[in-house]
C-alpha cells in the first residue's frame, strides 16, 4: 500500500491557497485553538505546523506533536512566540515571513502618524457620537494636530520596515534619526540621509517616535516612563513591532497628563486585551495588530510559509530560516 500523504497543519485558515505538492493539510479554526494543548492535540503526527503570531509553540507543544515535526512555519515576521531553543534542540526549522510584511506594516505605521497626529480618533467619535450636531461648526481653534511637513521622526530600529517607513516619510520631508546596534549606512546615506543617534538623544529631539524593534529581553519596556519624559510634549508615538516594547500603563499616564501629544499603536502588551486607561483616551489610535493584513502582504506571507514547509519537506533549506537543524536530516 502506498505510504499516506504527509500532513501539515495551520492553526487557522490562511488568506490565499496554501499549496504543498504530495501533502495533505489540515486547518484549525477561524478563532484559533483555547489552549496551546488543544493545538498540539490537533496537530499530533505533523510533519509541519504554520503558526499565527498569538501562538505560543514551547517544547511541550513540540514534544506533544512528535518526533516526525521537521518545521514551525511562522506566518509573521517576528518570532518572539517560538520557543527557537527548544526547536533548535530537537533538530526542528523554524521560519519567517521577513520581505512579505514589510510595506503594508510601514504603510501602517505611516497611518497610524497622521491619524494621531490629526485627532483622527476623537474626529471620528465626534461625528460618530453626534456631538457635532450639538457642538456646531467647528471654529478656528478647534480640533488642531501636528503637522508631519519637515519634522524629526525617530526610527527605534533599523530593519526592513523601518527603512520602508523611512522613504515613506519623505514625502513630508521628515528629517530621519535612527536608533540601531550599529551603523546602517543604506540609512546614513541619499535618499534617507539618517544620522544614528542613541535612544536618548532621539527621544528628546523626535517629534515623531516609530518603533521597529523586535521584541527581546533587552527591549522589553525599552519605552517606559524614563523615556516617555524625554519626549516633546507635542511628539507623537507610533508602535507597529511588539506590543511589550512599550509600557503599556506608563504611555497611558503619559497621554492622559498630555506629557506626549498623541500616539497610535497596532500592537498591545496583553493582546487581544488593551489597556482601560488607553482606551478611555481620544489622543491614542488603536488598530487590532493588523500592521500586514491588505491582500498583498497576506497572499505573499502564504505562500512564502508553503515555500518554506515545501523545502524542508524536500530536503532543502527554507528561503527565510530562523533556526537551522544542527544535524542532517534524512530524506
């Protein structure tokens, strides 16, 4: 008898066909699993799994699939929900989707700029809400933002979808500082013309700060109440990496003693929980992290994590390796 297709699990439907020759695939649910055992449970005998960002895979998932999982397919760019140790230690792939995500995640963050910066939130609740009926037309001293047009932006990180945000800015002709381990000179040099700068400096000359960090031990609450008192009180924060990068409660203090003019954040420490104090503010714009979600991002995201299971599965390297097994593999 012929042996039976390999099986690959996603942990949700996927927004384009996910295709890998020879392999059978099944989906999890629209909403994703209760529990991480739940998935592990449904994914029992895997040869690969592509796991969503809110997915915690730890070795007790891994051990719970078994022996024969040879890939984590991340369907994100960072993968700060990955166990990598325990991957690497049980000779397992793990994998990205760096290049696919990068414009429309810049896209957002430029959004997320201009609506902060011109009130969007409070505009659109104010009509919403039908206060503007009662209020009357708006006069010359209502409703003022920040202007974008020749101003500082402060790029925390220097990766593909800050240089992304970067050249977006320049439509504004934004003077750009950067914040990086070390020198970029595709920043430093035309058209961006960044200059490096340490967090600190930037965070006192910005008036606008663009997080584009992963998320690590290093850089968890790398925005806490220390530095939200470096800033202008008329800069606008911006964060579209990882929501723990920023001290959630300390931004909230912040915005609500307007010690910053505004912010707008895709992404949350506690997700999909957000903050009572943040969304009790008018001068903060919250998104549901959906940096990536426009139909070309997520289609190219699909069918690189194919790209990726398939080579594996074939005995090749993945085109976007997180981590890499030490030992051959059989084929």
């Amino acid at each position: 008898m012929p042996s039976p297709p390999t099986l690959i699990t996603t942990s949700r439907p996927l927004p384009a066909e996910f295709v890998v020759p020879g392999a059978r695939i099944q989906t999890g649910p629209e909403r994703g699993f209760p529990s991480t055992q739940a998935f592990a449970d449904f994914a029992k005998g895997s040869a690969a799994i592509v796991t969503w960002v809110s997915e915690r895979v730890d070795a007790q998932m891994l051990d719970a699939i078994g022996p024969q999982l040879k890939i984590v397919a991340n369907f994100a760019v960072g993968y700060d929900n990955i166990d990598t140790d325990a991957c690497a230690a049980r000779n397992i792939w793990v994998t990205n989707t760096p290049d696919a995500v990068t414009e429309a995640t810049a896209d957002c963050a430029l959004m997320l700029m201009l609506a902060a910066a011109r009130k969007l939130a409070h505009a659109d609740n104010f009509v919403r809400s039908g206060e503007w009926e009662k209020f009357g037309i708006l006069g010359p001293a209502d409703m003022i933002g920040m202007p974008l047009e020749n101003k500082t932006l402060l790029l925390v990180g220097a990766g593909r979808i800050a240089k992304a945000t970067a050249l977006r800015s320049l439509a504004w002709n934004m003077n750009l500082l950067y914040v990086a381990r070390n020198p970029k000179p595709d920043f430093e040099t035309a058209p961006l013309n960044a200059k490096r700068v340490t967090l600190e400096e930037g965070l006192k000359q910005a008036d606008f700060v663009s997080i584009h960090t992963p998320l690590t031990k290093e850089t968890h609450h790398l925005i806490g109440p220390a530095q939200l008192a470096l800033m202008k009180p008329t800069a606008v924060l911006v964060n579209t990496a990882r929501g723990p990068v920023v001290d959630e409660a300390a931004l909230a203090e912040a915005l609500a003693s307007e010690c910053i003019f505004a912010a707008g954040l895709d992404v949350f420490e506690n997700e999909p929980a957000v903050q009572t104090a943040l969304k009790k503010l008018d001068n903060v714009v919250l998104t549901p992290h959906f940096g990536s979600a426009n139909v070309s991002s997520r289609t190219q995201m699909t069918r690189l994590c194919a790209r990726n299971v398939q080579a594996v599965l074939e005995g090749r390297d993945p085109p976007t390796p997180i981590v890499r097994p030490q030992a051959p593999r059989a084929r």
